[in-house]
C-alpha cells in the first residue's frame, strides 16, 4: 500500500482506539455537554458515526463494488438533529460498538481499493467530485475537532476534581477565576485558577489579582491548563514579566487496568493522623506550620480520603494521600523516603491507594507529575497511567 495511503488510513483510524476508550467512562462523562449550549458527548458520537455510516454506504463501499455513488447534498441541519436524536436514546455501549465496527469497515473497505480504485475521481449523486484521498483528509480533521472538544471536556471535569482533591482553606470567585489561598502553602492552594469566563478589562483584574496575594504576603500565582479565560492570558503574564516554572503532567489510568500490590505492610487512614503527618513531614521535610496547613486542608474537605503509609519492618518508607469523588481517586503528595528509593516502595504505596479506591466503587485515577520528575514518571508510566493534558504556572518575580 502507498506511504500516502497508509498514513491518511492510520490517522483515520485514531477514531476508533479514542471513542473505544471514551466508552469506558459510561454514563457520567457521555451525558455532559462538550460546552454551554452543544451537544452531549453522546449526541456528539452518534453525530460521527452516522456521517461514517452515510459515506460508508453511499460512497466507500460503492467504490469497492464498482457501483455509482448514492450519496448526496443533505439539509445537514436535519442530519444532524437526527444523529443527535439516536445518540440521546441509544446506549454507551450500542454507540461505542458501532462506532468502532462502522469506522473499521471503512477503513477495512479502502484498504482494499486497487490503486487505481483509490485514485480514480468519481461523481456523486449530485454530480459533485469525490475521491477516496480526499474523503480521509476531510474527515480527518472533522475527527481531530471533534475529538479535541471530547477530550477538552474529560479533561476539564478531572481539572475540576484536581481542584477539590486539593483544597485551599479559603477561595475568592472573581469574575470567573477561583483565587485560593492556604497561607502560602503549595502552589496548588495559592493560585489563581482561571477557567471560567472572563468579563472584566484583563488588565484591572491582573492589578486586582496581584494586590490580593500581595495583601497576604503570598507571591501571585497563576495555573495556567488549556482551560484559560482568556486564552492570551498566558501571553499577557509573560508581557508582565512572570516566569514560567513547575510544567506538570496530569495522567490517568482506568482501574480495571491496574494490578494488587504485593507488599501487605501498609497503613491506611481515612484522616490525616499523627503518624501519617510525621511520616510525610520526614519524608517531604515539612515545617510545622506546613503539616498545620495540611490537616486544615484535608480535614476541611468533604471528599472521602485515604492516607497512606507503606512501612517495611515496621519503619514508615513512602505515604501518599487518596481522594474520592464521582467515580474517580486522585493522588497527592506521593512519596518515597530518600533512603528507601529505588526499591519498589513507590509503586507499591500507589497500588494501595488505587485499590482502596476501587474498594470504594471508582472506576479511574488521575495524579499530577511534574514533567521533570522522570523517575515518578516511569513509575507511573509503569502502573499504566496515560498523559490527559498539561499545565504550569506564571509566578510573579520578586
């Protein structure tokens, strides 16, 4: 087969391997909106799958069987309130399955073309030119729009439990940007989270932002996802001469995938106790005020939690902390005591977090890594987590 063919059919199939992932988020991810006012994630797969079904009944296969082409100008209004009407009743499952199967037939169906089947230039019903090359990359890029808006959404719910699972003591809403504040303890709890939307002169909320922290002492701090309000908010810190540190990865992983830990001698605690503070204060070399800003913020939450500590022989060697919400268990302050790295004790302690969440119903796990980390990297890699998105922060220069 040509390069040129292969390399649009194997683009054209990364349809089929992402919205048979996409099924296994189920009911909880297929009803959401992929924005205010759009379709559903439902509604959105059944719109692809009944325009590869259309194409591939009146077009693809036509050309395979030598018969003229049946397809045609259609009200796609119609079309495609239709297709959204058979995504709202039919299952996750039956769509998914569908998807796959239509897609793969496609691509089954031109593979099979003889090079001058896959050249020739053809007429549709209406008399408008089609080919089988231009077919691929037109809904191609169809695909990538459509799978970026699905993504975006999965990505912005686990952004939004990131934030939950690990609070600030207090947060300001301003304008569409949540401002939180934990006396100056991690990044995470005292940055400006902007995204939501945005309407006052960027420039005034800025100065706003900026005078808050400084009213506190805490340096300003922006996180900056795909998710920005505005989207040159980015560009504009940088203008104001903010720096750029801390690229960090979110990764997830479906639970089904993942293994039990073998190692039996670890300590899990639905509240952060005495021991699992001194243990992680020894391990991260936390101040007491720190651990104090720690037990506030978790204690403060609603969200059921699990905190860990993995011990060999009794002596305390990584600890981590667990947090549930709507099906998922997110992973905090993972770590493995300087003398006791290198030997397995990281993993171990994440599997027992990750198993305390599927004893608890959930389904999925999303951490955060910094991108330079490279052996929590590996480790995660290893257990089977999957880059989602990225962000940093803009931090204020002194």
């Amino acid at each position: 087969m040509p390069e040129e063919r292969e390399a649009l059919l194997r683009a054209f199939g990364e349809w089929t391997a992402f919205v048979s992932d996409l099924g296994r988020y189920g009911e909880w991810l297929w009803n959401q909106s992929v924005a205010p006012g759009k379709w559903t994630v439902r509604e959105a797969v059944a719109h692809m799958l009944k325009w590869d079904e259309y194409f591939f009944e009146g077009a693809v296969a036509k050309v395979a069987a030598g018969l003229p082409l049946t397809v045609r100008h259609l009200d796609y209004d119609e079309f495609n309130r239709e297709a959204a009407d058979y995504g709202r009743k039919t299952s996750v499952g039956e769509l998914t399955g569908e998807a796959v199967r239509i897609r793969t037939g496609i691509i089954e169906t031109i593979s099979g073309l003889s090079d001058e089947q896959y050249a020739a230039a053809y007429r549709d019903a209406d008399g408008h030119p089609f080919d089988a090359a231009g077919y691929l990359k037109d809904f191609k890029e169809h695909d990538r729009h459509h799978m970026g808006q699905l993504k975006d959404r999965l990505s912005l719910r686990i952004e939004e439990m990131s934030l939950n699972g690990w609070p600030a003591l207090q947060t300001v809403v301003y304008d569409g940007w949540l401002l939180r504040f934990a006396d100056g303890y991690t990044k995470r709890s005292n940055s400006v989270s902007a995204i939501y939307g945005h309407t006052l002169e960027l420039a005034g909320k800025l100065d706003a932002c900026e005078r808050l922290y400084g009213e506190r002492g805490i340096r300003t701090a922006f996180k900056v996802t795909p998710f920005v309000r505005p989207n040159a908010l980015d560009g504009e810190l940088e203008v104001r001469g903010y720096e750029r540190i801390d690229h960090t990865l979110v990764k997830t992983v479906h639970l089904e995938d993942v293994s039990a830990p073998s190692h039996d001698e670890a300590q899990l605690e639905s509240e952060p106790t005495g021991d699992w503070l001194r243990a992680v204060a020894g391990m991260y070399g936390l101040s007491e005020r720190q651990q104090a800003v720690t037990r506030k913020m978790m204690e403060q939450s609603p969200l059921p939690k699990c905190f860990a500590v993995l011990q060999a022989q009794g002596v305390p060697v990584a600890c981590g902390i667990a947090v549930l919400e709507n099906g998922w268990v997110g992973l905090y302050d993972v770590v493995t005591g300087a003398e006791h790295r290198g030997r397995g004790y990281g993993e171990q302690l994440v599997l027992h977090l990750l198993s305390w969440g599927k004893r608890q119903g959930a389904k999925h796990s999303y951490l955060l890594v910094v991108k330079s980390n490279a052996p929590a990297n590996r480790l995660y890699d290893k257990i089977g987590f999957k880059g989602q998105y990225d962000y940093w922060y803009r931090v204020k220069k002194d």
